[in-house]
C-alpha cells in the first residue's frame, strides 16, 4: 500500500508505503517519527499484487480522505475479496 498526502501546490507527494502484517495492519505507514498533519490523503491498495493479477478484478484501490484533528487515531480498514471491497473509518 502506499500513502500519500495533498501538499500546499494541490498535488499528491508520496508520505509512506508498507506491507501488512498477519493482522493486515500496517503500524507505521508514515514511518518512524513522521506526524499525521491535517489535509487530504490518499491511500492506495495494490489488490492485484495480494491477489494475483490473474486472480483480482480491481489491481488497484484508490481511498481518499480527510484529516481534520490530526491527535485523532486513524484507521482506514480495507474489507477486500477477490471481487469486491469496502471500506469505513475504523475505531
């Protein structure tokens, strides 16, 4: 997955990417160090690398949101199968 977050010129620059782990968590997604700052962010999952590309209809996801109080946790779960996903702002 990576991450990225809308700069002051209004385009997306790259802020992190991973992994998931046996939990499908990724706990440092901004790396060590680096502070969730509020603004616009776009995550984006490669389902077709985690599938397969022979076996995945979407290669890519694309989720984007906001962040308003920056102090607040966030987490942005992926609910996936090969043909369908969802996606909610997690606890």
């Amino acid at each position: 997955m990576t991450a990225e977050r809308m700069s002051s010129a209004g385009n997306f620059v790259a802020a992190g990417e991973g992994i998931t782990d046996g939990n499908g968590r990724i706990p440092q997604l901004l790396g060590s160090g680096a502070a969730l700052e509020a603004g616009a962010y776009r995550l984006t999952f490669h389902a077709g690398d985690y599938f397969g590309d022979n076996a995945a209809f979407y290669s890519e996801i694309t989720v984007q949101f906001l962040v308003r109080d920056p102090s607040t946790h966030y987490h942005v779960p992926l609910l996936l199968s090969p043909y369908g996903y969802t996606t909610y702002r997690g606890s």
